[in-house]
C-alpha cells in the first residue's frame, strides 16, 4: 500500500516585490497512515509554510506533493476546497472558532459544504463532539466555553468529516500546561484508538514528546527525522 | 437546494447579529422603495385626471371664437368684436363633411334666485347638441327641443353645482327659477362633470336655449349673434382638414379680402389637452426618476456595509474557506445577505409608500393611483440592487486567500 503522504523535492519561494523568500528549499518526506507525527522548527524555518502546503490551503513553487495519490497542482481553488473538506481535518492555535455560534453548529461547519442531509450533520456533529468529552455542551458558544474547551471544539470540527489526516498548527500555543496535557491526551487516544493521522507542528519539546516520530525543520530543510 | 438554505440561514444568522445596523442598511432601501411608489402613484394620479378631465371636454373638439378689436393699435382679446353668428354655425354644419356635430353659444353672467336662496353664475345659450359633443349626461329631465330653440322658450337646464346650491334636496325638475327676474322652468338636470383641465367648476353652469339667451336675457349688438361655437369633428384623422375648411368657409362668409386678418380664431382644444397630458406624462416621468436615484442610494448604502461587513468577518470567511467553502458558498452567502437586506427593505418600503402616499392625498387633495405594476417594478428593482450592489463586497469575500484570511486580526 502507497503511503498517505508522498513529498519529493517540495520548494516554497515566496517573492516579496524585489526579494525572494526561500521558505522551502527541497523537503522529501512520506508519512504512513496512523502515523503521529510532530513538526519542530524555529520560527522562519519553513514548518508553517510546510503546513499550508501539507493542508492545500498553498501550493509548492515546485516538487510533488501526493495525498492519497492526489496530486494538488492542476486543481483548481474550488477543487483543492473539496479536498480539504473531505480529506483534511484543521486544528489552528487560535481555535478559529466562530464566535456567536454554538458549539455544535461549529462542529456542523464542514457537513454544511459537504453538502450532507441535515440530520446526518445533526448525528455527526454529536458524535464527534461527545468523542472530545464535550457531550452535553453542544449549545454553549464560544465565549461560554474554556480555552480548552474551545480546542476541543475545534478537534471536533476537524474530525467531524472523518478525514484522512488531522492537521494541527500549535493547537497547545494559547494553553496552559494543564490544559495543554488534556488535549495531548485526546490527540493520543484519537491516534492509538480510532488510527487518526496526525501531523502536529509544536516548538515546545513535551508536547512534541507526544508524537510517534519528530521533524526537525531548519532554514526550509529537514535536519532530522527521528522516531522515538 | 439544500446548499442554498444553508447560506439563507448563515445568512439571515448573520444579520440578525447585527440588527441595528441591518435595519438602518435596510432603511435606505424602505425609503427608496417607499419613494419610488408614492412618486409614481402621484405621477399617474394627476395624468388620469387629466385624462378624465379630456375626456369630459369631449373629444376632437374645436371651439371657434370671434376675432379680437383693435382700436388706436391697440388689440383686445379673442371675442371683444362680435363676428359670429349662428348661420356661420348652420354653415359649418351643412357645408363641411367632416364635422359631426355643431353648437353655437351665447353666454352671460347672472343671478339666479329660486325661493329665497340666490346663486351668480355663468348663463349659457346653446342648443341640445352641446350636450352630444361635451357627452353630457342627464341625471333627470330631458334637453332643449327644436321647439324651445325655436319659440325662445323659458326654460334651463342646471348644472350639478347650481342645483346644490339653490335647490336643498328639493327635485328641481318643474321648479320656476328667476334669471334676470324672467320665470324659467328647470327642464333638466346634468350630471356632475367635475374640474376642467383648466381647473374651472365645469357644473357651475345653467343652459338655455340659445334664441332665449340672445333675445330675452343677453340682448345682441346685430341679429343671430353668437359668442363661439363649438364644433366636433367626426375622428382625429379629419381634425387638420376641418380646421383649414372652417377658416375658408368663415373667411369666405364674412368676406374677407386675402390681405384681412382673420375676425374670428379656430382653438383645437384637444391639442391644448393633449399636451398638457404629455406634460403631466412627463412630470411623473421626472417624479419617478428622481425617486429611483433615492433607490440607488440606498443601494450604495447596502455595499457600503457589506464591504464593512466583509472586511470583518475575514478571519470567518477564512475559516470557511480552510474547511472546505467553495467560492460560490462564499458568494453566495453575501449575495443573500444582501437580497435578504434589500427585499425586506422593498416588501417595508412597499408600505410605507401606500401609507406615504395615503397620508399625503389626504392632506393635500391630490388624486393618486396605485398600480400593481409600479410596485411590482419597484420590489423588482429593490431586489436587482441587492444583487449588483451586494456582488462586489460578495466577490471579494470569495477571493480572499485563505491563510491571509486566517491570519487577520
């Protein structure tokens, strides 16, 4: 079985007016499915840009990058949408929740352009809300709820379409350490029991201890790549 | 279909956050839509007075009046020399083909008394076909014979203003009036015919025959005088032809040398109200265009606010787009954020634009008219601003890139 991620010779170059940015400079990498891997990296060493790509939010200036066998260079913006609702599961530092909607109707979010029956999103949503243990909180908004809460929410939203792979982008950066341990524990669980894949960029080297296997980005390279 | 619920719900969620500002955007809309129909009620209102008022005159309507003095340079006005007589009318009837019906007049101003109330007014001599040219009707009574015109006889027939002013509920049909201190008998009684165009009290009138007004209230100056004489033609296409023939044939019977002016002038009233018409045509024309212009304000109002509404809900429409909004769900949601604002804003503007123009015909009097399609076009129009004023701050929410859009603060 191919791997769930192919990447050969990935290359970002940003141009900013005269200058040009290399943010990637030639990533190779494969990730099996129910892998956990944890992105490390100081700021400005490409892992974000890496990310964006990883999550078809940008494309590459050159190099292939394959998900599932998917290649995302040809597609256009409203086909790259349609992956990233099915395939891609995004948790963000931010939470990027919508405020002054409850807790269910953002989990209900991706549903609502995967175009599913009402009462399918309905049935989901519950489902995906209860897997992070926020059975009973489906109607709080955003405001009403936790830092930790929060994330939860947005793990639930991200999970709610089933995707091939879970992106996750700092998602302990704005918690505490307790909390921050809480929603390790989720992603450990979501990992070992339901076979998620996880791809989670972090600076903070207890957190990255969570993952199965550490990339290492510097100046838009991988540095090492180890499994623990 | 599913989809479009979806955004209709985002969308109405949307607005309702905001319902202030929602209803102060809607606002520029109510009060366009509310313009545009209490503009164009008044518009259409006053042409159908108009065109009642035409249509009272009678149609195809030529009045022929005697030609104006001149004494040491100096003109009067149409009708200061006597030039008219009623043979020049039984001419006019006889000798041009085109004409179908003739009326000479001679009237006057007199006090009318009946018991103890007393009424001035305008004393008309004519004969029964005035009535077929002006289409009068008779609410009671009959009109003159060819005998009252012929015996002078003293009898009248009262137009509806006079007859509520003289007569309190009385049936005035058989009742003796005084003109002049002569005994009439009231004969008959017209039906109210309303303002002219001119805004004159066209039932402020009584009529007697024309040999009457001439020999026993009026006197003449010169036997068979008469002041104009109405003239209808059979149809518009003959209108032109029977002019030119009534100016020969009175040239002719007055004899006058080609170098004379004319003693006498031919108006062709449905000319004169056709173009005022046209000119009221044209005044709710204006009327309704300047009310559109309110409309298209109100519409610059709703892309104002959804451009502000874009600009903050970016970081929204970037999370949207990173779980997997197509740019037609983005557009989508704003274009119907912005119907949504400008239909209900058309469906309130509709209101207020009956109760509008409801309250304002019944403080200043003016006749109004409500057509369904105005409204309809109106509502329409609303809508179609919705739409072209809400597509650009929609499209630009459906171009943002989305890890910008996530990223703004």
């Amino acid at each position: 079985m191919e791997p769930l991620i192919q990447i050969k010779d990935l290359v970002k170059v940003y141009s900013l007016g005269e200058m040009e940015v290399k943010a990637l400079r030639g990533v190779s990498l494969s990730i099996e499915r129910s892998e956990f891997v944890a992105v490390m990296g100081a700021s400005g060493s490409g892992k974000s840009t890496f990310m964006n790509i990883l999550g078809f939010l940008d494309r590459p200036t050159s190099g292939q990058y394959l998900l599932e066998g998917i290649e995302g260079e040809h597609l256009s913006r409203d086909e790259l949408a349609e992956i990233r609702n099915q395939k891609i599961g995004f948790v963000f530092q931010g939470f990027n929740l919508l405020s002054r909607t409850s807790a269910i109707e953002n989990v209900r979010l991706p549903l609502i352009y995967a175009h599913h029956p009402s009462r399918k999103r309905q049935e989901m949503a519950e489902k995906a809300l209860s897997a992070v243990g926020l059975k009973g909180r489906e109607h709080h908004h955003p405001s009403q709820l936790s830092g930790g809460e929060q994330q939860r929410v947005a793990i639930a939203r991200a999970l709610v379409n089933q995707p091939s792979i879970l992106l996750a982008d700092e998602p302990t950066g704005n918690l505490d350490s307790k909390t921050s341990e809480e929603i390790m524990t989720i992603f450990k669980k979501l990992n070992q029991e339901m076979g998620i894949t996880i791809v989670m960029i972090t600076h903070e080297p207890d957190i990255a201890a969570y993952g199965k296997r550490k990339v290492l980005f510097k100046d838009g390279r991988i540095v090492e790549d180890s499994v623990s | 279909m599913t989809a479009l619920l979806a955004s209709l719900r985002i969308a109405l969620r949307a607005l309702l956050v905001n319902k202030m500002r929602s209803a102060l955007t809607m606002l520029g809309i109510v009060i366009g839509v509310g313009a545009v129909i209490a503009m164009i009620a008044v518009g259409s209102g006053a042409k159908k007075r108009i065109a009642d008022q035409i249509a009272s005159m009678g149609s195809n309507l030529f009045v022929v009046l005697s030609g104006s003095a001149t004494s040491g340079g100096m003109r009067w006005g149409s009708g200061t020399v006597p030039t008219l007589t009623a043979d020049d009318a039984k001419a006019i009837a006889t000798e041009i083909p085109g004409v179908k019906y003739v009326a000479p007049s001679y009237n006057g101003v007199a006090q009318i008394v009946f018991g103890n109330q007393n009424w001035s007014t305008v004393v008309h001599g004519s004969t029964s076909e005035l009535f077929e040219i002006r289409d009068w009707q008779f609410v009671s009574g009959r009109s003159f014979t060819q005998l009252d015109i012929d015996g002078a006889a003293k009898v009248c027939i009262l137009g509806k203003t006079v007859v509520d002013n003289l007569f309190g509920g009385i049936d005035p049909i058989g009742q003796i009036v005084r003109i002049r201190k002569f005994p009439f008998t009231v004969i008959g009684v017209l039906a109210g015919k309303g303002q002219s165009a001119w805004g004159q009290d066209q039932d402020d009138i009584i009529f007697v025959p024309l040999t009457t007004a001439q020999k026993r209230l009026f006197g003449m100056q010169f036997p068979g005088m008469v002041r104009s004489i109405s003239v209808q033609a059979h149809g518009p296409e003959v209108m032109k032809e029977v002019e030119s023939q009534i100016v020969d044939l009175l040239r002719q019977r007055h004899r006058l040398q080609p170098a004379q002016e004319n003693d006498f002038s031919v108006r062709n009233l449905t000319e004169v109200a056709s173009s005022a018409e046209e000119s009221a045509k044209v005044m709710s024309l204006l009327l309704g265009a300047i009310a559109s212009i309110s409309l298209i304000v109100g519409g610059i109002g709703i892309m104002n606010i959804m451009l502000v509404s874009v600009t903050e809900r970016t970081r929204e429409i970037g999370i949207r787009i990173a779980v997997g909004a197509k740019g037609k769900d983005i557009l989508l949601q704003f274009l119907i954020e912005s119907m949504v604002l400008s239909l209900v804003g058309g469906l309130l503007g509709i209101g207020v634009g009956i109760a509008g123009t409801l309250i304002l015909s019944s403080i200043t009097q003016w006749p109004t008219l409500f057509s369904v399609q105005a409204i309809l076009l109106a509502f329409l129009f609303s809508g179609s601003v919705g739409v072209f004023f809400g597509f650009y701050p929609a499209r630009k929410a459906s171009l943002l890139n989305p890890i910008e859009a996530l990223r703004y603060e």
